[in-house]
C-alpha cells in the first residue's frame, strides 16, 4: 500500500502530470523540462525526485546532462494507474502545446539549451 500511495502522490500535481505527459514519448534532459515549463532547475529536480522516488520516471547519466524517461516495466500493462492517467489525459491542449515546444527544443543542440545562463 506505502507504495500505491507514492505513486498517488507523485500524480496529484499539476506540474508533474506536464513532466509525465512530455516524457510519454521521449527520453528528455531535465533541462529541457526546466525550459519547456519555464521553472526552475531546483524546482523540476524536486518534481523529477517525487517522480523517480514513486517508480514512475527512470533516469540516466549521460555525460553530464541527467535523462529522464518513463519507467518501461511501470507501464508495461495497462491495469496501471500511471497508464491510465496518460491515457486520460492525452487529448488535454495543455498537454499538446508542451508536445510541440519540446519537440522544438530536441531539435536544438543540447549545449545551447543546457548550458544557458
């Protein structure tokens, strides 16, 4: 049950639903969330956390930029309640718009996102 209840948590916040949703597709650099939804790095760190702490998001180290992807085997059947939220929420116009600017950012050099500042 503990672990139910994390995994509730984690989805019962508007900005971590907008990281679910722009991760169900891709694997993205936290950066390239901080830049989509115009936050702070420390403050999608934490959301990223709360995620990655409730097995919902997997993350990698590549280099030096942190990738984060939905975990595979979380959603690998759809009796899942994270699954089920993506699917509900996929038609939402929020979560298109943040579809298209990330698609956008991918297409940019990853230096000239992440190292900004």
């Amino acid at each position: 049950m503990k672990e139910l209840l994390k995994e509730l948590k984690a989805l019962a916040d508007p900005t971590r639903l907008r990281i679910i949703m722009a991760l169900r597709n891709e694997e993205v650099c936290v950066c390239h969330i901080t830049e989509m939804m115009g936050l702070s790095i420390s403050t999608i760190s934490k959301h990223l956390s709360i995620l990655y702490d409730a097995g919902i998001v997997e993350r990698k180290k590549t280099s030096r930029w942190i990738f984060y992807k939905l975990h595979e085997k979380k959603l690998e059947t759809d009796k899942n309640i994270t699954f089920d939220v993506i699917e509900k929420l996929k038609n939402e116009p929020l979560f298109a718009k943040d579809k298209s600017f990330l698609k956008n950012l991918l297409t940019q050099n990853i230096d000239s996102i992440c190292l900004k500042g």
